[in-house]
C-alpha cells in the first residue's frame, strides 16, 4: 500500500473560455465524486487576485463543499493566516464545526499575497508572516478555549490543525503539536536520497497535543493517472505551463490546452520550468503512478497523501480521480 490514505486539494483552477463561476461549480462536483470514490478529505485553497483560480475564499468554499457532501472530510489547504486575524480564522473553523460536525479540518499557511498590488490590499507582507508562530499561538488558544475571548459558536469538539511547511514550518508545527503538510521538489528529493530532514526533525520535536498525540505527515504531489505516460503528463502540463508562464509574466494565468504549436511559443526558461514542474510530479498508467507512490511514501514514511494538480480537461481530471482510488482500493486488497 503507498500510503494509508488518500485525500484531494482542488485549487479551483479557472478554464480559458470559461466563467469563474463554472471554476466553482467544478470542484463541488469533484468533491462530490470524490466522495464517492473513497477519498478521505477533500480541501481548498486560498488567492487572491489570481486570474487563474477561482478560490479565494476558503471557508465559504468548504461551506459549499461540505453542504454538498455527506462525509468525505472538508478542509483549507489552507486558509493564509498572514491575511486574516486569527479571531477571525477560529470563528470561521467553529462555525463550519457546528454546522458540519466531525468533518472539518483546519489547515493553516505563512505564505502572503503573489504580488505586490495583492499584498498591499491584504495589507499583510513580510512583517505579518514573520508572525506566523504567535498568530497559530493565538489561533489555537481560541479553538481550545484558553483565549480571553470565547470563540462562537462555543464547541468543544475542535477541528484538527495542520500546518503547510515552508522554511520553518514544519518545526512550529512540531512545537505545536500539530499536523504537518510537506510537497515540492524536498519531497522528491528525499525519493532520490532516501531521507528528507524537515521531516526528520518535526518527528524528533514533536510535542503531543489535544489535536494529535503523534506526529502526523501528509505529503501532497502533483498527480495524474491515465491509459498512457502521455495522456497523463497531457493533463498536467496547462498548469505547468500557466506556472511557467507567471514567473517571466508575473500572472497566473487561466489553464489552456498546450498544444505542439503552444509548446514552440514558450520561452526557453519556460520550458525549463515546465520540464521541472514535471520532474517534481507523479505522472503515468495506474502500474507507473503506483510505483512512483510506493517509494514516495517509503521515503517520507508519511500517514497521508494529499493529491493536487489543476487539469484543464475536467473530464479527464475525473478519470485521473478513479484510476487514483482503484489503485487504493487495488492496494489494500493484498
């Protein structure tokens, strides 16, 4: 078995040639099938002034997710606390709580907006995550009812916290006691080394906590399944190149097929930045994907995988999903 379990973060990727609002419609779908399809959680992200997502807003997503599920967990993949007061961030986690009790997961990140003009109406910069430890202090304080003020809905059955790592992250998160979330080129890198240090230490510094009694690692990768190598990386390579695309331009743009002619237009750094948002992905028939996970999770040693990547072919998104869970469900048979 790769991993114990396997959960989806959906971006809300917007589609050239479709409405935003379409965007939005999609990943409630895709909840709703991953549900379904046997997935443990089902989270959304945050950002804004991107004109290539549409998700800007997470606990009102996950409101609407939630709402159009049954019991597939629902989560922020994650909600910026550099943006928002951390009163603020609790109040929303209680609501979504009382509302859907049992179901809600809380994930939390440093990172602020992509550019100036977003950081500038965020009002929240470099100064405002450098405070991310004394924000998530303060977070916590309110969900467990240690806080001067009383968070409401007043409920006691809090949601679990995960941190998304990056520099620091996954060492607050060991003094925490909380959860940790960890992707990117380390991630693959430790596949090739056979370790991966962040991780290492958040297990040697973890301190027990009323969210989790051990440390708990969910690693997210990029991942597409399809019949062949080709028609996987196909589904995979608009946002690739969309990514590519935004570090010469400075936007993130809305996913559009890429075809041979499109491939020509890119700049040689972009395609460099294609080919190396590639390397860092799990791509390739049930059989290659399997195997791929199978030493990912052997080199983290992780408890969960979240799966991310934005596809600009919905349907071919969806067949990716049930591949994914057969070979899950394939796996734990044996």
């Amino acid at each position: 078995m790769p991993f114990p379990r396997i959960s989806i973060l959906d971006r809300a990727n917007a589609r050239d040639g479709h409405a935003a609002a379409e965007a939005l419609q999609q990943v409630l779908e895709r909840a709703r099938l991953a549900e379904d399809l046997g997935y443990h959680r089902f989270w959304v992200a945050e950002h804004h002034g991107v004109p290539g997502i549409a998700g800007s807003v997470p606990a009102v997503l996950m409101a609407a997710v939630a709402s159009r599920t049954r019991s597939i967990r629902v989560g922020s993949g994650g909600i910026m606390l550099p943006n928002h007061q951390p009163l603020v961030v609790a109040e929303q986690a209680a609501t979504l709580e009382a509302l859907h009790p049992g179901r809600i997961d809380l994930g939390v990140g440093r990172s602020v907006g992509f550019t100036p003009a977003v950081r500038q109406a965020l009002r929240a910069g470099k100064e405002e995550a450098a405070r991310f430890e004394n924000d998530l202090d303060e977070l916590l304080a309110y969900l467990s009812g240690a806080a001067p003020v009383t968070v409401r809905p007043q409920n006691d059955a809090v949601p679990p916290v995960f941190v998304l790592a990056t520099g620091s992250g996954a060492e607050i998160a060991a003094r925490a006691g909380l959860a940790v979330v960890l992707g990117g080129p380390a991630v693959f890198r430790a596949e090739r080394n056979g370790t991966l240090p962040a991780l290492e230490r958040y297990r040697a510094r973890f301190r027990p906590s009323r969210w989790f009694a051990r440390p708990f690692v969910m690693v997210s990768a990029n991942v597409a399944v399809a019949a062949s190598r080709q028609a996987a990386r196909e589904l995979l390579l608009p946002e690739a190149a969309a990514l590519a695309r935004s570090r010469t331009s400075g936007e993130f743009s809305p996913l559009a097929p890429l075809g041979p002619a499109d491939w020509d237009r890119l700049s040689v750094r972009e395609k460099e930045a294609v080919r190396s948002s590639l390397s860092t992905s799990v791509y390739g028939t049930a059989t290659e994907v399997l195997s791929q996970l199978g030493r990912l999770a052997a080199a983290s040693r992780a408890d969960e995988l979240l799966v991310t990547g934005g596809a600009f072919d919905v349907e071919g998104q969806a067949e990716s999903d049930r591949l994914l869970a057969g070979i899950f469900a394939g796996a734990a048979a044996y």
